[in-house]
C-alpha cells in the first residue's frame, strides 16, 4: 500500500530500499520475466522470433534503442511497453522539478533540499506509468523544449542570470528515472540532434551560457522509418552512432499474426450490442488484401502499407454487415463477399498508389481484393470436389446474390445445387442462415474468379451463371 512505503529520507534508509539505475532496474525485471517464462511484452504480435531477441539483448547490454522500420509496425507500442519492465513504483524527492533519486541528487535545488532536511528529506513515489516520456519531432523543435531554457519569470523574481536555479528544465530531464521516446527522429533538425548528443554520451548540457553537469538517469529510445532518410531528413551520424542498437521492425510475416492483430485492434464500438460472427475465410481475406497490397507494383512500397489498413478494413467490413443485419432483422451480424466492396473508402486512406491516373485507384483496390479472395479460396478449399456445382450450373441455372438480401434466401440454394451443401459443410459447420449464406458467396465467387462460373455485376448484387 502506498501508505506503507517510507514517507522521508530516513525511512528509506532504514527500510533498506535500494535505487538501482534505469538500465539496471530494466535488465534485472527482464532477467525474472525470462526466468519465470512470463510473457516479457504482452500485447506485441508476430515479433517473437525477430525484433523482440534484439530488444531484449539491447536491454540486457543498457544500450539506448532506436527502432527503424515502415509505418504501423507497432514501433511506439514496442517503446511503450518497455515500462512494464520498470519498477511498479520508485521512490523521488519530494518537491523537485525533475525526478530525483533521494540518494543521489544531482540538481542544486534536490541537493539543497536533502542538505537542508537531511533524513528529513519527504519522499513521494512514482508510478513506472510516470516514468516514460514521449515527444513526436517536428521542425519547430527546440533545444529548450528537450533540454532546458532560462526561465524568465526566476529571472524576474530577482535571481542571476548565472544562478544554475534559474534553470527551466526540458522533457529529457524531466523524464530522469524513467525512459524518454523521440518518434521520427530524424524529422528533428540537425542542430537540435546535434544536442542530443552530450545527453546521451557525456550528460553535459549547455544552457545559455550554462555549462550544467547534469548525470541524467535516462534510457533514450526512438523511432524512424527508412524513407525518411531520403524524403525528410535523416538522423546525423554522431547521434546514430551513440544508439547501442538499431533493430529492423517488419510487417506481420504469417496471416495468422495478421488476423491477431486485426482482432486485437479492432475498436469495441464495432458490433456494440449486436452478436458479431466472422467466418474465418473472411477474416484471411482481410488479411489478404493487405499483405498483396504489399506487394503490389501499384502501391507505394516506400510508404509501406501499415497494419492499421487490415484494422480498418475488418471494421468497415463488419460495420456493412452490420448495417444489413439491422435494416432486415438478421439475428447475428455476419460478413459477406458482397460486403468487401464497402471496405474501399477505408482503404484508401491507407495507402499511396504509383499512380495518378483519375479513377485507377479503385480498379487497384478492386484487383487487390480479388486476388484475396482467389488465395484464400484455393487455401481453405484445397481439393475440394466443387465439380457437382459447377455441372449444376452448366444445365443452365443462375443464382442471384447480393448484400441486400436476406440470410434465409440463401437457404433454398442448399437444396436446389447440387454439391453445394457438403462444399459449405467442409468450410463451417455453424448451422446458422447469415453463416452459411456468407460460405455460399464465398463459393460462388471462389468459383468464379477460378474461372469455373460466370458473373454479371450489378449494384449490390452478382448474378452467377454456367
């Protein structure tokens, strides 16, 4: 309980709390968390085997991280998570601007304070939730918003320009204790990281004229993605070179990892009270469309195509099927093939194409979500026996689907094509109509886009025929 915990200086002492640098703090954490087999970075997915060894090493070693890698490949969710590794709570002096270690002070004002009460000294403790400090570079970054400025007001109040009190500490100073994350790190300019570099090497800091020895208990992290090197800036080497570690992040590499996240991610506001059931063929769809679009020619590879591409897709997906259960009653919201048209305003945004042409996007879009579908039926359907529906066709009947209709409609094409029902039973066996209606689309275009059915298009609907 926090009223437990030693309130002064005194109390510390004889408590025996010991106050261990960051790094150590970190490294001795990890060291239990590998020894208990506990999971070292909960929430991080389809890193186990690549970026996660490397950060852990760095970690073990105190080296300072900068992670390199595209656009939504949960590089601030991987800082983020280093301060599970911290302390749940450490002790600082009470009253100081930047967290102190109440046995090393190091600022004029802490070591007044500690002079002057001794053992009186008061004592707060400090969540591992405060200890992280996070800044986004941008070009209208300071070196008084990193490190420090001359606070007019002290100046004000009668105090010397050479009083190291009149000192107005940054975010870097103010994370002391805990760990301080710079995103896009080489958006910030050449002259400001040519600041950071006494900060992470030597801790001497200049201030105005002030030469302050401030011994900074800091681990420094930051993030950058490859295209910025050419695009916007690049991080000057003396900087890159005082980073321990530079580990590469990547995209998910197994659609399972894809489809985790996807799920993980995906907001609570979709479904909200309505029962939500998502085939799995649809969620590798999903899933698809990204990782093709990551290899599409069409797409701006130097952009990347983040993983929040796949969130937002499976969210617009479910939100139309959703629409559809709530204007014709369906008892469970269950996606379609019919639905994944809707999911083209969602995925626009998310990507960069090549080129330019006026209305070619959508025709891109539209090939990337064909060619999903292709691979995910060929892979849930294998060697499958599709030819009794296929001959089904070729005597001359038609099936006419569409997201408008309703679940129970779909029931009667069980009876009345041959071969359809032991098909659909090999990809689900939830007995429910809006399931089995979303199997029967995605055989049908399966079939389709293999060549085996025809298809007419119109809004909202597909007739298919022999």
């Amino acid at each position: 309980m926090a009223n437990e915990r030693p309130a002064t200086l005194g109390a510390l002492k004889a408590a025996g709390v010991r106050v261990l640098p960051v790094r150590e703090e970190m490294r001795n954490n990890l060291i239990a968390r590998i020894r208990s087999g506990e999971d070292r970075f909960p929430g991080i997915v389809g890193y186990e085997e690549t970026v996660l060894p490397q950060l852990e090493n760095a970690i073990l070693s105190g080296q300072d991280i900068i992670l390199l890698g595209e656009r939504g490949q949960a590089k601030s969710r991987i800082i983020r998570a280093l301060t599970s590794l911290l302390d749940e709570w450490t002790p600082i002096i009470e009253g100081c601007e930047i967290p102190e270690d109440p046995f090393n002070p190091m600022t004029p004002a802490a070591q007044a304070i500690v002079a002057e009460k001794g053992d009186q000294t008061p004592i707060e403790w400090m969540h591992r939730s405060e200890r992280y400090g996070e800044k986004l570079a941008t070009p209208d970054i300071t070196i008084a918003d990193l490190i420090g400025e001359i606070d007019p007001i002290k100046v004000a109040e009668g105090r010397y320009l050479s009083d190291e009190l009149t000192i107005h500490y940054g975010l870097i100073p103010h994370t002391n204790r805990g760990i301080f994350a710079i995103n896009e790190l080489p958006d910030l300019q050449e002259r400001i990281q040519v600041g950071l570099l006494n900060v992470m090497e030597e801790r001497d800091v200049q201030i105005r004229g002030h030469k302050v020895r401030l011994p900074l208990d800091v681990l420094v992290v930051a993030t950058a993605n490859p295209e910025d090197y050419t695009n916007r800036g690049r991080i000057i080497t003396p900087l890159k070179d005082r980073y321990g570690s530079q580990i590469r992040t990547h995209y998910p590499r197994t659609i399972e990892h894809e489809i985790a996240i996807m799920e993980a991610e995906t907001t609570g506001l979709v479904g909200g009270e309505f029962p939500v059931v998502v085939p799995e063929f649809m969620k590798q769809i999903i899933a698809e469309i990204s990782r093709l679009a990551r290899r599409s020619p069409d797409i701006s590879q130097r952009s990347g195509v983040s993983v929040r591409a796949s969130v937002a897709n499976y969210e617009a997906l479910i939100a139309n099927a959703m629409r559809r259960a709530i204007r014709l009653g369906d008892s469970v919201v269950v996606p379609r093939i019919s639905d994944l048209p809707f999911i083209i305003p969602a995925l626009q945004g998310k990507v960069e194409f090549e080129t330019v042409e006026e209305g070619k996007d959508e025709q891109i879009l539209d090939r990337l979500i064909q060619g999903a579908i292709v691979a995910t039926f060929n892979r849930v359907m294998g060697d499958a026996d599709t030819e009794a529906v296929v001959e089904s066709f070729r005597s001359g009947r038609h099936v006419e689907v569409g997201e408008v209709m309703r679940a129970g409609e779909y029931q009667r094409l069980l009876k009345e094509i041959d071969g359809l029902a032991p098909l659909v039973g090999e990809i689900t066996r939830d007995e429910r109509p809006e399931v089995q209606a979303s199997a029967i689309e995605f055989i049908l275009e399966g079939l389709h886009l293999n060549k085996r059915l025809n298809k007419d298009k119109s809004t909202g609907q597909a007739l298919y025929r022999g």
